[in-house]
C-alpha cells in the first residue's frame, strides 16, 4: 500500500463507524504509529504496525492467571505502545516467578516489600527483596 493511502486510511478511519474489538485495535495501532513515527517513512510505520500488532495477540495469548499483570502494564503503559506493554508483562511475570522461587525464610521479607512498592508490581518487589538481601 503506496504511503499516501496509509495516511488516507487513517484520516478515514473515524467515519468508518464502530468496529469489533480486533479492528478497533488496528485503527489505534495505526494511528499510534502514524503520530509516531511517519516522519521517518512508510517501512518504518509497517514495522512499528506489526510489532505492535503481534504484541498485542502475544498478550492476548497469555494464560489467564497473568491477566491482572497484564491489565496493570496496561494501564501503567496506556500512551505506549503494545511492545512496551509486553515487555513489561515479560519482567513482571519473570520477577513474580523468581519471587515465588525464593526460600520460605524470605516470605517476611517479600511481604514488606510488597508493601513499600505499593501497586508497582512484582519487578519492583523483586528488586526491593535483592537489595535487602544483598544489604545483610
């Protein structure tokens, strides 16, 4: 699709009226990537559109005792793109999981830092935790 098209399907895009979910994700994908990065050409925008895309049903696969991490990358990643949502899913499951792989002994611990790092989530936790043990 020439460039110019692109740029006429996104300023079409809000007359094409409401769509389903996954067409609702592509209009927001391509329009992000539009505003973002089409100063630097047409290969670039297709990039950034199928990264993102991909990211997103990456997420969209994930099983769903992750949901809640996914939903707060989400929200903390609201204005980035779906890349970046997923790269922070990716550290907060790997933290959570690395949290859980600690001995028991640290279970005090973890809940203290739980509790100082407030809704951060698990990589911040986990962080927290290492300095602590690191520090003794």
């Amino acid at each position: 699709m020439p460039f110019r098209w692109l740029i006429a399907a996104v300023l079409l895009m809000p007359l094409a009226g409401h769509g389903n979910e996954e067409e609702d994700l592509k209009s927001a994908v391509i329009t992000r990537c539009m505003y973002e990065v089409a100063e630097f050409g047409e290969e670039l925008v297709r990039i950034c559109i199928d990264e993102d895309l991909a990211a997103a049903n990456a997420l969209a696969q994930y099983p769903a005792n992750f949901a809640e991490i996914v939903n707060n990358c989400s929200q903390r990643r609201q204005n980035h793109a779906w890349a970046m949502v997923k790269v922070c899913a990716d550290m907060e499951i790997a933290a959570e999981a690395a949290l859980t792989a600690y001995d028991g002994k640290y279970a005090p611990l973890i809940e203290e830092c739980r509790a100082k790092t407030g809704k951060q989530g698990p990589a911040k936790v986990k962080a927290c935790v290492d300095q602590a043990i690191e520090g003794k």
